[in-house]
C-alpha cells in the first residue's frame, strides 16, 4: 500500500470554485423540488432518460445491475470500514479519519436532503426501495468512496477508474427505475462537493503522514536488510 498511495495536493482556489458550482447544483435542484412542485420543469428529461433505459433491458444487465444495487449502499459502508482500517494497519490514523469523515458526513446529508424535499421515487422501480429519491443514496455514497481513493492514491490512473464507477453507478440506478437522472446528478454533486472540501481541509497533514509512513516503512526495510546480512556472514 506504501507504493500504492501517494495523495497529492490540489489548488485550493480552483477547488473551492468547483465544489461550490456542485453544491449549487444540489440546492437548485432540491429547491425546486422542496417549492412542492411535482412536476418540475425537469420532470421531462427524467422521464425521457427513464423511458429510454426502459428499452436497455435483458437479463445480462438486469443481473449486472442487481449485484450493483448491493454494492452502492450495503457494499460501499463495508468498503469505506475495510479501507479505513488498511489504511491504520499501514499507520494512516489521519488518512483513515479523513475516509471515514467524507463517508460519515455524505450519508447524513444525504439522508436529511432526503427527508427534507420528500421527493417521490419512479414507479415500478426493479429493487427494493426505501426513503425518499433526492439525491440518490447509492450514487453519492459510491461517489464519496471511489473520490476518497483517487485522492489518497494521487494518480491519473485512479482518478478515471472514480469517474468511471461514479457514472456506471448513475446509470445503474437509473436503469433499475430506482431513481430519475436529476437525483443521481444531486448525489454525485453533493458527495464530490464535500469530499472535495474535506480533502481541502484535511491534505497537509494526510501528504505529510504519508510521507512519514513511507520513511517509516524504509527505515524499518533498510535495518531488517542489514540484520540478514549480518547473520549471513555470521554463518
């Protein structure tokens, strides 16, 4: 894991500038909504995307998307525990405070977004449902995880792999009838907005733990080499 991670730093204006724009689009999309309209001015492109996925059904894909069902929410609280305590075994307390943090911190604004707008969901959705549909729970919870992996590993690599679970998880949901395309955009948004200012917040010191680790993990290498080498010519 040592090799594996390397979080890097992001600008902090540029960052703030982005974040915002996604948060801006959460809070127009549910303000509309929470106004008590029922039918949104939007309300015709989710029902035009929802139509369409209709007609992308066959068994292969219907079986592909209730495995990702579970993985969106159920998966996704296992994954955040497991990659928190990888990253304590490997001695990142503040790595995996800072994972376990985003995860924590979207699912309760999801949930109270949730409550609050009380926005219905499709009709005749494939998987069982809860709660109400904006912002959709699987997408930004999926979003804040495969995030908070990008930005620990630093890579280019590692940041498509994100974007490309994220959309296959909007889709998903979509496809299942769980959800219109107007929630998964809000649970993406939301989850990557707070993400991304929790990374702000927390990237001093996650770089610089990191580096400590490294130096840690180099340290110990260098004298378990040296310790072989001398029992080798003691022999």
């Amino acid at each position: 894991m040592v090799r594996v991670i390397l979080p890097r730093k992001l600008d902090q204006g540029r960052t703030i500038v982005i974040s915002t724009v996604l948060l801006a689009i959460v809070v127009v999309l549910g303000g509309i909504l929470l106004a008590g309209d029922r039918n949104p001015p939007f309300q015709g492109l989710d029902d035009a995307w929802q139509a369409f996925m209709a007609t992308l059904h066959t068994p292969f894909w219907d079986s592909l998307n209730v495995a990702l069902n579970w993985t969106g929410y159920t998966g996704m609280l296992i994954f955040h525990i497991l990659l928190a305590l990888a990253l304590l075994i490997r001695r990142r307390p503040r790595s995996a405070a800072f994972s376990a943090v985003a995860g924590l911190t979207v699912m309760l604004l999801t949930q109270l977004l949730k409550w609050v707008i009380h926005r219905p969901r499709p009709l005749n959705a494939h998987v069982a449902t809860d709660t109400y549909s904006y912002p959709s729970g699987h997408v930004s919870a999926t979003t804040a995880f495969v995030l908070v992996v990008a930005l620990l590993i630093g890579r280019a690599w590692a940041w498509i792999l994100a974007v490309g679970g994220m959309l296959a998880m909007m889709i998903s949901r979509i496809y299942l009838a769980a959800h219109w395309l107007t929630d998964v955009v809000g649970g993406a948004c939301l989850a990557a907005a707070v993400v991304l200012l929790l990374w702000l917040a927390c990237q001093n010191i996650c770089i610089v733990e990191n580096i400590d680790a490294r130096r840690a993990l180099e340290w110990r290498s260098r004298v378990a080499r040296r310790e072989r080498h001398a029992e080798q010519s003691v022999t």
